[in-house]
C-alpha cells in the first residue's frame, strides 16, 4: 500500500511542476504577446503604459523579495497590472 501513497506523491509533484510551468509561461509570454498585438494595431498608448506597469511590477517585487516581506503597493501595483492586461486584452 506504501508503493501507491509514493506514487501518487509523485503524480502529484508532477501536476504541480506542470500547472507551475504552465502559469509561469503566461505570466511572462502573455503580456508580450498583448504588447506585440497591440503594436501591430498600431495602439502604442496602451502598450506603452502596460509595458511601464509592468517594468515596475517587476522592479517592486525584486525589492520586496530582497526585504523578504511584500507591502501593500506591491499588491495594488501587481492588481492594477492584470486589471489593465484584462482591460486591453479585451478591448
């Protein structure tokens, strides 16, 4: 019985590198895929602002990650970026 419990440990681990992987891959091909469809519609506004909200998003986070502690900015900063990723993706 052993055996089963181990292998479904290990299927487990393997749905979490999977599902991991999958997110992380959108969290950063998304945005420049919306940036590049967007520049070939020619919208450059969008594209810059989300381009510079997302630069920040990610030089925000690297200081929180050093000071090993988020701050609310971090969450509002981070939530503004996918509210405007949604907003642009959809319109």
């Amino acid at each position: 019985m052993k055996w089963l419990w181990r292998l479904f440990d290990g299927l487990d681990a393997i749905e979490l590198i999977f599902y991991g992987s999958l997110a992380a891959a959108m969290f950063v091909g998304g945005p420049i895929w919306l940036v590049a469809c967007c520049v070939a519609k020619q919208r450059y506004l969008p594209v810059v602002v989300l381009g510079l909200l997302w630069c920040v998003c990610i030089a925000i986070g690297v200081r929180d990650l050093r000071r090993k502690r988020f701050s609310w900015l971090t969450g509002g900063l981070f939530a503004g970026w996918f509210v405007m990723t949604v907003w642009i993706s959809l319109g």
